[in-house]
C-alpha cells in the first residue's frame, strides 16, 4: 500500500467493506476478497459485526472467534479496521429480545420486514438496553486494538440496509416486491408520542388549536400519516412536523444512548454516524435531514452515495454541518460496476476527497470483477497524490442557508438548494461550498394564542419573474404560525414562499391558500411574466466517434435562439464514459472509454429562468468498425423510437390514488432495463416512482430507460384530477408478453450482500 508522511489524523482512507455473511458457517474466514482489497490498494476494511450472527439466541453463548480472527488478520496485513455493528436481527433470531409488539411498525401498521429480518421500535427502552449493551460488548472486547491504533472508527446501524436511521422502504408479506414506507408506528412510539404532546401543548385545546383538530383528549391523539392513503401525508402541517421531531428525538436519544457505550468502553473511538442519504427524496422518512443534530456527540458523519448521487454536494452539505474536525465519509456502491465503467467511480473518490472526505469505502465490489475494478480505481487514485496529501482546511465559497422545516415539505431539489449549490460552484471555479442548515423546529416551545384582532386574509402576492419566487402576503389574524400552499403545486407549508417553475409564470391561473389556528382562506392569482423561453434553431447532428480516440466538438453558439433575453446556461447530460463537458466554451472534448452509442440532452436556460431542450446521439466505434452513416439532423421526437424490435417508451400506468408510477417498455434486446424520472427518480432497474400528491395533475416529467447503451424516452403529464381513487388491484399471475415487448418484474435485491436479482418477461429471446 506504500507510505506517506501525512500526519495519523490527516490520512486518508480508502477502505474495503466486508459484510460478514455466512459468518456462522465460515469459522476460519475466507480471506480471499479482504486479502485481495488490501493486496490491490486499500488501506482499511470495514467488517459488519452481526448482533444475531454473535449471539444467535439469548442464552446461548457468544461466537467471537471468526471475528477475532479477522481483526487480528487485517491488522497483520497493515490496514486499518472499521467495525460496522448491526443491530437488525434476522427473522429467525429475534428469540426473546422483542416481541412482535415492540418491533418497528409501518405507517399501515404492518410490522416492518426486510431482507429476512427485522427491527425493533427505538422507543422501546428495553430492547434498545439490550441492544446498547451488545454494542458495549464490542468495544470493550477490542479496547486493546483500539489503544493500539488498529480501529478506525465505530458506527452503529439499525437497519438491514447497516444505516442509521429509520427504514423508508418495506418488503410486503413476505414477498420479493418493495415498497416506500414510513416508520415507526409501533405501541411503544404512539405512546410515548402522546406524552410528548401532553408535556409541550398542556392541555387538549391547545394541541387542538395549533393542529387544527377536535380531539377529546391527548390519549385519542394518533400520529401524522397512520392508515393514510400515501407516505407523504406523514409530515405535512403542524400535527406532521410535531410527528418529525419527536420521530428525530427519540432516534437521537438512541444513537447517544449507543455512542455513550462506546465511548464508556474506551473514550478515544472515533464513532460515526452512518447514513444512506441526508439530502435524497427518502432523507425525510429516513429521518436524516435533521443529521446536523443527531451529529453533536458523534465524531463523524458517514454517507452511503454511488456515482449517480450528488456526491460532490453530499461532501459539502455534511462538511458544512459538522465541526471542524470531525471527518467527512463517503460510500462508493459497486452495483452495475461493469456498466459504468471505471471513470465514474474514479470521479466519485477523488471529488469526495476533494471537497472534505477523510474515508471512502468501496461497497458492493465483492466478486472478482469488483475487486479488480477497486485495484484500478484505487491505483489511479493513488497515481494522483490524494493519499499523499493531508485532509486539508477548508475556506468554502458562498453560503446557502436552508431551513429545516421547509425540507420537510419540498426537499432539497423542489427548493432549488441544489441548483443554487451548481451556480456558486461553476462560478468559483469549482470550489466546495458552504450550505447551513437551520434545523429550525427541533427546539419549538408552544405559546398560546393571543386574542384575534381581526380574520386572516391573502393578499395580492409577489412573485420574481426572473427566478419564479412567488411570497404570500397577508393581513390580520392571531399573530400565531401560518401555514401556506397553492393548489396543484405545494402541500401545506410554514414557508411563506414557493417556486413556479418557467413554464407556469404567464397566465397560469392558482388558487393560494393561508390557514392559522384552524380557519383557511384562499386567493385566486393569475401570473402574469413575460419572458418566453429559448427556441431550438439547428438541430446538432449525430456525432460518430473512435474508441481510444481524442475527441473535442463545440456545440455551435446559435443552436438555440432566445427572443426576449439571453441563454446564461448550457448543461450536457448523459455522456459517453471518457468525455466531459466544458459549459464555458460549450466544448464536449475527451478520450472515449468504451463503445456503445448515448443520447445525450442539451439543457439551456435562459437569464429569466425558462429553459428549452434537445437531444442527438454520440455513436463510439471500434477502431476498425466503420462508422455508422449519419442521417440528416433533424429534431428528435420525444419518444425517441429506434428501429423495429428496439427498445422505446410506451404510456405509463399511474394509480392516482397512491401516485405509484409504472414505467412501461417495449420491445428490447432482453438485457436488463434501467429507468429514470428527471427530477423525480434516479437510474435504477426498479420500474416505479412515487409521484408526491400535488404532483398528480397538469405536471410535466420526462421519463426514461435505457438498455445496452441506447437510451430512450417520454413526455408525461400527470392528470388525475378526473380520476376518482381506485384501489391497487390485487397481483395477478405474471402474462408472457408478447416476442418483441420486453419487461421488468419486480426484482429481488440483497442489501446486505448488494446481490441484485433481475426478473423480467417478454423479450426476443
């Protein structure tokens, strides 16, 4: 692995993850893929530590030896550990540490399943004793390597998935199939959530007042979203945010309650929060975009990303939150490796490195392929001086403040957080940015009404042409919070501002409406901008490109045309590995990596925020391969269809009472079939969305798929607002699709091990 002369604390990492199955039926330890990760370059492995695996039953005794021998090995071989101690149980170790009762319920008030096993609720005291006491264990068993400098760090992880943090996803009756979820509505949770409520609100009229409600009491009271009709009902209005903080309050209590065991054992362990996302759709029902708080005792935030998040604004927005010391880690996922090809994966660690992160693990690399994927990655890594240099100081440009209370309703993405995170970045030459978060309602104490001077009422609102910003205005009322929404465009929300995007800003009729303690009022309001987004001019033709070949082409400036202003932003998407895009000179340039054919999207903005698209082809050839002849440019159809027996979009299915998306295909090569929403879904193989509900009418998504390098896709408007609500039909056996239609079945999906298994129908054989 080779020497640095970089202080202990200042190192970097890239470590290796290990998840310990089969650990029972492996006593000696296979160490072939560790042996392998440290041998091709990494310098630490992070080894799961399975609760259930060490202590199958209650009274039996404990299995120490493989993890001991893998401990001591790891350290022979000159590399760090890190111990990732999961406190999920399989289904068939629960034994007597919980009942049924006390595990972690469902927003339908299902007991939560997932990957065969299960989770206990974080509000049941006793099982989290037990468990804090498993975790004590630990640490005092491996004191000695600790005090020796053989332990990294030390993380606890709740779920299947070995995070920290509340499931969003479950598995029904015990079937492959998967759905989004909220938790945890066990007995233990409501009950203590009642309590809560009775200590902040004091009497019944006074919660009554502030949700809006008439309940009798506070033991009558239920928690936001139980039985609702979709997982976004959760955390809206005052009653939802009440539920996300208490929901914050008492994982927090169990990841101090964790990190004081550790740190009872031996007060040196660095312990590090370890979540799968703090900024994604999911981070609300993860529980994660309050991870600023939960981090006050921990030594560092781990977040588990892949080449197709964000990473370089993960990097930032943790960085941002933490004190100064503490690290910053970041996950590679190795799923679909041999697809992406090496260069995304490079990108991800030297860019997490970039902007703060002291580790990166590789994940889900476990198989041969994997493993001499990680020697590649971790060799070029090297070659480019990051293990040599110090984790440095960082001064980061700008600032973008975001509240907490308005994640909750819109996220990070519908409040343009990250966009505004894109603009300081390209305009500072790429430097990390600063984001601060303002965890706004965590500390909220209710105060009691005053007397109403006169009703509330809306008034005529502002709204910024240029960026869409629309602010509510009022007059009168109770001096008590108000809540604000638009119809067909926001839920209810305590931000007095909301975003309409371009094309909505002339002659877009809204209904904005304003409640505060109990009584509503609405406003009718047409906007009414004149700006007009840019226009398509010259179509860019089909590109064909050699393999191993420089390549540099500029994007002609009069592609597009903007009658009433100027286009301040060119965006590539979709590039062939190997290439870059340079927005400045509108240069495309590189060295393409691999061959296949891409269809790229041209995304242009104009300075009054509307934006217009188009998209062409990149073809790259073997270099004996004669390139393929290029038709005529002309504009592209949105369904983008190939020749007979390709692949291409049909309509998909919607049910608007769950606003569950259904992507549908057909034709195909019988490869597996990736799908993306734009800005609703990222690339996966799982062919369904959720659609949030004031997304489920007159909203525009662009759809996609892609299978053996061709990309296609299609233009959806939503429309249920003549829908009435029907009930989910009940599975039926699957049909064989007919010979030139291809499509995916639910898959099953391994978390633990990253095994992703594809089920499908149809095809051309």
């Amino acid at each position: 692995m080779g020497t640095t002369d970089v202080p202990p604390e200042q190192q970097r990492y890239m470590m290796y993850a290990f998840y310990n199955i089969g650990y029972q039926s492996d006593p000696n330890f296979s160490w072939a893929s560790v042996e392998t990760a440290i041998n091709n370059g990494c310098n630490g492995i992070q080894l799961c530590v399975p609760w259930d695996e060490i202590y199958p039953t209650r009274t039996g005794p404990a299995n120490w030896a493989t993890l001991d021998k893998q401990i001591e090995r790891i350290v022979q071989l000159g590399a760090k550990v890190a111990l990732r101690i999961g406190v999920h149980r399989d289904i068939d170790r629960v034994d007597t540490y919980w009942t049924d009762e006390n595990g972690a319920h469902t927003y339908k008030n299902e007991l939560l399943y997932k990957n065969h096993s299960r989770q206990f609720s974080p509000a049941h005291q006793p099982t989290v004793d037990l468990a804090s006491d498993f975790v004590k264990q630990v640490a005092q068993r491996y004191s000695r390597q600790q005090q020796e400098g053989s332990i990294l760090f030390v993380s606890v992880t709740n779920t299947p998935f070995l995070e920290q943090e509340y499931s969003a996803t479950n598995t029904i009756r015990f079937e492959a199939g998967e759905i989004n979820t909220v938790t945890d509505y066990s007995n233990a949770m409501i009950t203590g959530y009642r309590a809560w409520l009775t200590t902040k609100y004091t009497s019944i009229a006074g919660l009554n007042a502030a949700w809006g409600r008439s309940y009798a009491s506070f033991s009558d009271v239920q928690p936001q979203g139980l039985n609702a009709g979709s997982i976004y009902d959760a955390f809206s209005g005052k009653a939802g945010k009440d539920w996300y903080v208490y929901r914050h309050k008492v994982h927090k209590s169990f990841v101090a309650q964790t990190t004081q065991a550790i740190k009872s054992a031996n007060s040196s362990y660095k312990v590090v929060n370890e979540h799968g996302s703090v900024f994604d759709n999911y981070s609300v029902f993860r529980g994660t975009l309050s991870f600023k708080d939960n981090a006050q005792n921990a030594d560092g935030v781990k977040v588990n990303d892949s080449p197709y998040f964000p990473h370089r604004f993960s990097m930032d927005l943790v960085r941002s939150n933490i004190s100064t010391g503490k690290w910053v880690m970041n996950e590679v996922d190795g799923i679909g490796y041999a697809r992406l090809g090496l260069d995304p994966f490079i990108e991800q660690v030297t860019q997490s490195f970039q902007h703060g992160a002291k580790v990166v693990v590789f994940a889900n690399f476990a198989d041969a392929g994997g493993l001499e994927f990680v020697r590649q990655i971790t060799q070029r890594v090297r070659s480019q001086g990051w293990m040599d240099q110090p984790v440095p100081d960082f001064a980061p440009v700008g600032n973008i403040p975001v509240k907490l209370s308005r994640l909750i309703d819109l996220g990070y993405g519908e409040l343009g957080i990250r966009s505004q995170w894109t603009e300081l970045y390209n305009q500072n030459g790429n430097k990390p940015v600063r984001i601060t978060l303002d965890e706004d309602i965590l500390d909220q104490t209710p105060i009691a009404p005053p007397p109403t001077s006169s009703p509330l009422s809306l008034l005529a609102p502002t709204l910024d042409c240029a960026t869409g910003l629309l602010t509510f205005r009022t007059a009168g009322g109770d001096n008590t919070a108000i809540e604000y929404m638009v119809a067909g465009l926001s839920p209810w929300s305590t931000s007095p501002t909301v975003t309409i995007e371009a094309s909505k800003r002339i002659g877009v009729a809204f209904v904005l409406k304003a409640r505060q303690s109990g009584q509503e009022t609405s406003y009718n309001y047409t906007t009414a901008c004149g700006n007009n987004p840019p226009t398509l001019v010259t179509p860019i033709a089909s590109q064909n490109i050699v393999v191993g070949q420089p390549y540099s082409f500029v994007i002609p400036a009069n592609t597009f045309t903007d009658a009433d202003g100027q286009i301040v932003s060119w965006v590539v998407s979709n590039l062939p590995p190997g290439l870059t895009f340079n927005a400045d000179t509108r240069t495309i340039s590189g060295t393409p990596s691999s061959i296949g054919t891409s269809s790229l999207t041209l995304v242009v903005t104009d300075n009054g925020g509307a934006t217009a698209q188009t998209t062409f082809t990149i073809s790259t050839v073997g270099a004996t391969t004669p390139p393929p002849t290029t038709p005529p440019p002309t504009t592209p159809p949105p369904t983008n269809p190939g020749p007979t027996n390709s692949l291409s979009m049909v309509a998909p299915g919607v049910d608007c009472a769950t606003g569950l998306l259904t992507f549908k295909t057909a034709g195909g090569d019988g490869t597996p079939i990736e799908y993306m929403a734009v800005g609703l879904k990222a690339w996966s193989t799982s062919s369904t969305a959720t659609i949030a509900p004031h997304q489920r009418e007159g909203v525009t998504f662009t759809l996609k798929a892609r299978q053996s390098g061709r990309e296609v896709s299609y233009t959806y408007t939503t429309n249920c607002s003549s829908q009435p609500p029907t009930p989910t039909p009940p599975p039926s056996p699957p049909v064989p699709a007919p010979s030139v239609a291809l499509s995916l079945v639910t898959p099953g999906f391994d978390c633990a091990t990253g095994k992703l298994t594809l089920r499908s129908r149809g095809g051309d054989g």
